[in-house]
C-alpha cells in the first residue's frame, strides 16, 4: 500500500503547513497592537510630575523627548485603531477561517482514512475465504 503511505506524508506536510500559516497570521496580529509606547509615556508623565526648582539641559531634553514620543504615541494609536477596524478584523477573520479549514481537512481525512481501513479489512476478509474455500474444495457459487 504505497499509495497510503505517500497519503500520510502529505497529510502530515499539510497539517504542518496549517498550523505555521496560523502561527504567522497570530505574530502578525500581535505586531499590529502599538500600545506599549502609550504605556511608556504614561509612565514617563508619572515619574516627571515632580517639579524640580532647577531646570537642566539634561531634563530639558527629557521633556523634549517625552513630548515627541507622546506626539509619536497618538500618532500610532490612530493608525492602530484605524488597523484593527480594518486590516485587524479582516485578519482576524482570516485567522478564524484557516482555523475552520483545518478542522474540516482533518475530519475529512479521518473520515476517508476510515473507509480505507473498512475497504482494506474487507478485501482481506473475502480474500481470507476465497482461500479457506478453495483449500476445502468447495463451490464459492454455492454460497453466493
């Protein structure tokens, strides 16, 4: 039966195949969320709530930096929210119909691998008694 043989290696090769596009598409859906640099700025206005009595070139640039990055921040909110009501949701969708392709590829190969099997079986089985009968020299008509 190489002909099965080959069959399980190509199941096999696609299951694989399924399960690294689902991983892909989740990884790409991760880096889509820009959140964390908010969350950053929200920390950095935390800690320079206190007001110092001398302003340094040092903290200056800080403040400057703090300020760009926040511009930065809403800026990629934006694009974020503006992701996830489009390309976002179409990913996640796509996410879900790869998840539903391979749950119907694998039920449908139970399914046929099941039939091989029962065929398989009952080709064996009349084989089986086509040689008990000859062995005994009996007529197969006669049952048939």
């Amino acid at each position: 039966m190489g002909f099965g043989s080959d069959l399980k290696y190509s199941h096999d090769a696609l299951l694989k195949l399924q399960d690294r596009e689902l991983r892909l598409l989740e990884t790409v859906k991760k880096f889509m969320y820009a959140s964390t640099l908010q969350n950053l700025c929200n920390q950095i206005d935390k800690e320079s709530t206190c007001q110092l009595d001398y302003i340094s070139n040092v903290s200056k640039s800080w403040l400057l930096m703090v300020q760009q990055t926040e511009q930065l921040s809403k800026i990629m909110k934006t694009h974020a929210e503006d992701l996830n009501s489009g390309p976002l949701h179409r990913l996640t969708m796509m996410i879900k119909d790869k998840q539903q392709v391979k749950k119907s590829y694998v039920g449908v190969h139970q399914q046929i691998e099941a039939e091989m099997y029962k065929v398989f079986y009952l080709t064996m089985f009349y084989r089986l008694i086509i040689v008990l009968f000859r062995k005994l020299k009996v007529n197969l008509f006669f049952f048939f």
